[in-house]
C-alpha cells in the first residue's frame, strides 16, 4: 500500500517532500506551456530530452518501489513534462 506520509523520516522531512513536489511541479510549468503556445522545440536537444526523461523513468520506478506518495506525485509530474516535452520533439521533427 502507497503510504502518503513517510513515517519513517522526521515530519521536518515530509514537510520538504511537499515543497519539492510543490516546486517540482512549478518548475516545470512555464517551460510546458511555452512549448505548447508555441511549438517550438529547436532549443531542446534529443540528448538532453531523453536524459531527463530516462532519468524521470527511473525516479518514478523508485517511488513506486518505495511506496511513498509524496515522491510518487514528484516523479509522476516529472515523468509527465518529461514525456510532454520530448513527444513534442518528436512531432516538431516529423513535421
């Protein structure tokens, strides 16, 4: 079962999941609808796209084998701009 407060970590600790994932998930926001509004995708790199999304991979494998909700949502968000950002990509290149 997923666990929405680890508590095996202080409440110190938690309180920082919340915040990373808060942020995690600001932080990717501007770049994501930036890339909608305008399609536009020159600036990324196919490297630097498929690092972050194999790496986003693996942090949402890890959150679900740690069972932890709060990093669960963090890597969830980033797997999901990740998978965004590089399937826009992909489209720009085709088309």
């Amino acid at each position: 079962m997923i666990e929405w407060w680890d508590n095996n970590i202080s409440e110190t600790a938690n309180i920082a999941s919340v915040i990373g994932a808060v942020f995690t998930f600001s932080n990717n926001l501007p770049q994501i609808w930036k890339t909608i509004k305008t399609k536009g995708t020159e600036d990324f790199s196919y490297s630097a796209l498929t690092l972050r999304f194999v790496g986003t991979s693996l942090w949402l494998l890890y959150s679900i084998y740690l069972k932890n909700f709060l990093v669960l949502i963090s890597s969830c968000i980033s797997f999901f701009s990740a998978f965004v950002l590089f399937a826009y990509k992909i489209q720009s290149s085709l088309y």
